[in-house]
C-alpha cells in the first residue's frame, strides 16, 4: 500500500511535537494514540478533531474537473509542470517526496511521478471527493486530506519538491515542509486566462494585482529560482465549457440555468485562452 511507503514524510497532526505515524491495520497511529482511520477508497484524513471544517470542493466540481483534465484539454500544461519538476534538484536527489498542496483530482501530480520514477506522491486536499479520485490518479500517490491554511500534516523538510497550482498558499508552512535544496513550484493564471469566457460567462475574474501578493507572500520564506509562462489556445465544445466554468471558484457564483444559456449563445467550439505562470522557487536558507 502506497501509504506504507508515505508515512516517513507524514506526522500526527493532533501532537505539538508532530509525532510519527505508523499504520495498525486499517488506520494510522501515532506513539500517543491518535488514530486516524483509512477510507476504503484509500485516501486517510488528518485533519485534527475539534477544527472548523473547511469542506472544499463539491463533488460536481470534483467531477467536472476530472471529466474535463481527463479529456486532455490542459495535456500541455501538465507536460510542462511535469518537465519543470523532474529538473535535477541541486545536490542531485533521486528519490524521495513530493507534495501537491491543494492537488484536487491528483491529475497534475500523477504527470509529475511519471518523470520522477523515485519519488513517492503526496495529494493534499481537504474535498473528499477529490481525495477519493487522486488515491485512485497514480500507483505512487497517498492522498492525504488536510487544509492548506492550516499547519499541514508533514514532517518539517520532508519534500524535495512542493507544488501549488490554481491552490490556496500557506508560505509559511510550505517553507517547513520543503527541505533545505529542495524546490516550491508554483502555477497562477495570468490576466488573460480564460479571457473569452469570462465576460460572457459572468465568471471571475484574475485580480491584476495577484503576481505581487503572491510575491509579498512568499518573499519572506522563499526565493525566486525560475519563472516561466505557459500559453495556448484551447478549443473548447460547449459541454467542456460548462465544465470548466464548473470545476472551479466562480461555479459558487453561477447559476446552472443562467449558464446553460450564456453558454449557448457561445460560438461551438469557442478558441479559449489558457495562460499561466509558473515559478519555482527556493528556500531562502537553501545555500
């Protein structure tokens, strides 16, 4: 069980010291006997009891998503998230761990392990239905459900590399958890991201000002390695375009029958924008 081999880079997120995990039968435990039960899907839980709950994605969102990652229309953005992550870490590291903070389905970590044939996978997300598809993604993927605004439940400079795509931001502890020489990969979209939908789809919009509150968030735990941007023109048939419209923020905001005629009224398929930025970044106290 893949969980076996992830549990060194794991610790119970209930003791102050952060004890390890080992796994009795179907749960992991920690020295002080907090127990965390394994889903029979395969994903665990360690989220500490007595937390708000933050529920995450819905299951329709979660389904979108899957359906329209797994058509293929963001194929070359995984191609290349999985190019920048197999890039040779500085002292040369073959094997080891890598974390996708907020990883929904696990689609883009799954690209990711298949260039890196040594690392196991961590999928952290808090949404249920997207833990039960991302322990399902790739044979090297534990998926772990947890909040990224919390203090996650990894051991302190356990992950060579962490990734942060489209995904809440903790720098803090992505800084604790990413090991000295190791690496952050971080995807935003630019201004211009799904630009022919937004207007006419009443979705939300980029806030021109993310790049430097990404910046000021990160700047105090990280330094800037590489920046790089990825483009191209998606064609995307109507039922795609709900689905992508679905799958993410602004479905909160959307009404379904008030989308289905927005979208019909969009040529079929739609050429559609995909523009993100991509940076990787360094622990500032690597060197």
């Amino acid at each position: 069980m893949v969980l076996d081999s992830a549990i060194g880079f794991l610790r119970c997120p209930q003791c102050a010291s952060g004890g390890s995990l080992t796994r009795v039968d179907g749960a992991l435990r920690c020295a002080n006997g907090h127990n965390f039960d394994i889903a029979r899907s395969g994903y665990v839980s360690l989220q500490p009891p007595g937390q708000p709950k933050n529920e995450g994605d819905t299951g329709a969102m979660v389904a979108a998503r899957h359906d329209f990652l797994t058509a293929g229309h963001f194929a070359g953005l995984a191609a290349v998230l999985a190019k920048a992550a197999a890039l040779p870490d500085a002292d040369g590291q073959a094997a080891g761990c890598v974390a996708d903070v907020g990883a929904g389905t696990g689609y883009y970590l799954a690209a990711m392990l298949d260039r890196l044939p040594g690392h196991i996978g961590l999928a952290l997300d808090v949404s249920k239905s997207a833990l039960r598809l991302a322990a399902r993604a790739h044979p090297r993927v534990a998926a772990i459900g947890c909040d990224a605004w919390r203090r996650l439940p990894v051991a302190d400079q356990a992950i060579d590399l962490a990734v942060n795509l489209f995904a809440p931001r903790n720098a803090a502890e992505l800084a604790r958890i990413v090991r000295p020489g190791g690496r952050l990969l971080v995807g935003i979209p630019a201004s211009d991201h799904l630009a022919e939908l937004i207007g006419p789809l009443a979705m939300l919009t980029v806030d021109e000002a993310k790049d430097a509150r990404l910046a000021a968030k990160l700047s105090p735990h990280f330094e800037l390695d590489a920046a790089t941007e990825y483009r191209a023109t998606a064609l995307l048939d109507h039922r795609a375009v709900g689905m992508i419209v679905t799958m993410g923020p602004s479905s909160w905001h959307t009404a379904p029958g008030e989308l289905a005629e927005n979208i019909a009224e969009l040529p079929d398929p739609v050429p559609v924008t995909v523009a993100v930025r991509l940076a990787s970044y360094r622990p500032r106290a690597w060197r």
